[in-house]
C-alpha cells in the first residue's frame, strides 16, 4: 500500500460519491445484513514492486465498497483473481476479505475512481479529482504496463498521460483519438508504461460471454510477455 492511501480513506472531495458510498454501507444487501462495510475510498492493493498495473474502473457496491480491497467480495473479483492465479500472478484463487491472505506477485490493482458511483457512472469531474490518488500507482518505479479494464480506465491513463504533456506518435501533445479502446489492444508511449485494453472484468461482460476466461487469459499472457519485454 502507498503512503497516500492513508490519507485517501479520509477522502470527501466529491459530495455526491460520499453520500452513496455511505447509504450503500447503511443500508447493506441482504446477504450482508451482519457485515460491517468498509464505506470510504478504497485504496490501490498489491506488490509495490510490479511491473505490471490493472487499472479498474471504481469499487462495487457490495463488493470492495464492502470489503475495503479491490475486486474483492463480489463477482468481478470472482472472475479476476482465479485469472491471475492460472498466470501465476495471485497466490490464489479467490479474494474473500482484506485479511484473507491474498498476496500478488508482480501485479498492482488500482482504480480510476476510489469511491463507488451510483449506477456506476462516474462524473467526468469525479474522475479528475480522484487522479490525485491515481498518480502516485501510475508512477510505480518498475511498472512497465498498465492493463487497462474498459474504457474509462482506458481513457484515465490517456488523460493522464496528457496532463503529463506526453508527445504522441506525430511530435505534439498526445491525442486520445490516436489510442481508440479496443479488447486486445497494445499502445506504446515514450519513458512511459505501455497500455493493454481489456474488456471489463464485469458480470455483465462475463455472464454474457462478452469476455470469456480464455480471452481474459490470452490478454494476461500478452501483458506478461509485453512486461518482460520491456525490463
């Protein structure tokens, strides 16, 4: 965990994510009327020494909203980390709880926005204070790639990229519509990590077969070997 994390729990800049990510810990879902909800900002989880980064797009509601870890107590986290654990990347299948064990080697997970937005739609605005506690995972001193989960994380790292004044592949201040979103894509930049796509790790997109356990599994060996490429 970084440093910052500590004063990322604290966190209220946006009203509008304060007041649903506490509502959701009140009033709680049925099959976790017993637990208690984390209910604040969720921090970035893994080992500090990855060269690779999952960018995610915020906490479910009754999953890391819940549990206080990314991907964690619900059926994105379901899907996600038994993936890591055949690339050899988790030191197990399954994420239960903050406390549960789980270590990953060679893999940070983070977030373009900590909070959980109603309906899972964040505020453009939203997305830009957040950044804040983006950054410092961005700049991990050995991250060679970032796997981005969907295109508002996708577009996060782009944008950040900008505010970083990153030169695009003509010579001027990088362009989002050179680096269009697509499943399986791999983007270069310059003294910078390299962008993976992936479809999001949603229930949504995996109950549908939008994305399956064998595209998901060839997207992390292509960022394994883009990762070790780039060493």
């Amino acid at each position: 965990m970084l440093d910052g994390n500590e004063a990322l729990v604290d966190c209220r800049l946006c009203p509008r994510l304060v007041a649903w990510r506490e509502e959701v810990a009140r009033e709680k879902r049925r099959a976790y009327q017993h637990e208690d909800y984390w209910g604040k900002p969720v921090p970035a989880f893994g080992d500090l020494g990855a060269n690779i980064l999952i960018l995610g797009l915020a906490p479910g509601a009754h999953g890391s909203n819940r549990t206080g870890r990314m991907f964690t107590g619900d059926a994105s986290g379901e899907f996600l980390y038994p993936a890591l654990y055949r690339a050899g990347l988790a030191s197990k299948a399954f994420a239960i709880s903050r406390d549960d064990g789980m270590e990953l080697k060679g893999v940070y997970i983070t977030a373009a926005l900590r909070c959980v937005p109603p309906e899972n739609k964040p505020r453009p605005e939203e997305l830009r204070r957040c950044r804040r506690w983006l950054e410092p995972d961005l700049n991990l001193p050995q991250l060679n790639v970032i796997l981005a989960l969907g295109k508002i994380a996708h577009d996060s790292y782009l944008d950040y990229l900008k505010s970083q004044h990153q030169q695009g592949p003509n010579g001027k201040t990088l362009s989002k519509g050179h680096y269009p979103f697509k499943h399986g894509a791999t983007y270069r930049f310059k003294n910078r990590p390299s962008l993976v796509d992936s479809y999001h790790v949603s229930f949504q997109n995996t109950n549908t077969g939008k994305l399956s356990e064998v595209m998901f599994d060839e997207i992390l060996t292509q960022v394994k070997a883009l990762a070790t490429k780039e060493i």
